[in-house]
C-alpha cells in the first residue's frame, strides 16, 4: 500500500467470483482506509511541515550562537586589548615617574652639595670674622692699657686754663 492514492484505493476494481465478498462492505472497507491514509498523510505532512519549522529555527539558534561567540570573542579581544594598552600605559607612568624621581633625587643631592659648601664657607668665614674680631678687640685691649690712656686720665683740665 506503500504510495497508494486515495483515488487507486476507492476505484480498485475487483474482479467478482462466485460466492465472493460483498462489493458494498469492500467499497466501504477501502474507504475508511483510504481515509486514514490521508489523515496519517496530513498528519505526516503537518510533522514534516513542524520538523522544517524546528530546523529553521535550529538554524536560527546556531546563527545566534555563532554571532553570539563571534561578538565574546570580539569582546575578549578587546578586553585584552585595553589591558595590554593600560599595562603598557601603567610601565610608561611608572618609568618616566622612576625618572623624573630619579633627576629630582640627583638635584636634591647637587643642592645637598651645594648647600655643604656654603656652610662650609660660612664656617671659614665665621672664623676668619671671629679671628679678626678678637684681634680689633684685643688691639683695642692693648690701647686701653697703654700709657697714653692712663695720661690722657691724669691730664688736668685746669692747667690748660692758665
């Protein structure tokens, strides 16, 4: 019966014999199977026709699935991108910072230099002024002791008057 129509099943013709069967009941027979037939056939089709829907949208998934890999994979990408450009970022700032450092440190210790040598000129100097210093005091010392002093001490005033 396999690929038999309807209309081969409901006009098969039967040759007719002696006490054969009843033609009406046959027709009648072949009738109702011929009607399964279209409703296992429309029920076929109708599963078919879902199958197709089922691999469409499958196709559908598999298309959202692949976009959908594609854009994380685009986006880890990315992702490793940005981190490789901030890594690279962060290493400059951290070697210009370890430069500028580093010269700021060189000026500090050029001005630590600078600064030593003129506390030490200052120190000289301060002892040359401290030895000058008591040399003028101590010349003035010395005129205070000397004879003229103790003369101009003892002038009279009055002997100028006479």
């Amino acid at each position: 019966m396999n690929g038999l129509k309807r209309e081969e099943i409901t006009k098969k013709k039967f040759s007719t014999v002696y006490r054969g069967l009843d033609e009406q009941a046959v027709r009648q027979h072949l009738t109702e199977v011929a009607d399964e037939l279209d409703k296992k056939d429309a029920r076929i089709a109708q599963l078919e026709e879902m199958l197709n829907e089922r691999e469409e949208n499958l196709n559908s998934f598999k298309s959202v699935e692949s976009s959908i890999q594609e854009a994380i994979l685009s986006a880890a990408k990315a992702g490793d991108d940005i981190k490789q450009r901030a890594q690279n970022y962060s290493d400059s700032i951290i070697q210009k910072a370890e430069t500028e450092g580093e010269q700021i440190v060189s000026r500090a210790r050029e001005r630590e230099n600078h600064m030593l040598q003129h506390n030490e000129d200052l120190k000289r100097q301060a002892k040359i002024f401290r030895a000058r210093y008591k040399m003028l005091v101590q010349a003035q010392l010395d005129l205070l002791e000397t004879e003229d002093w103790e003369r101009l001490l003892e002038f009279d005033g009055g002997e100028s008057e006479k």
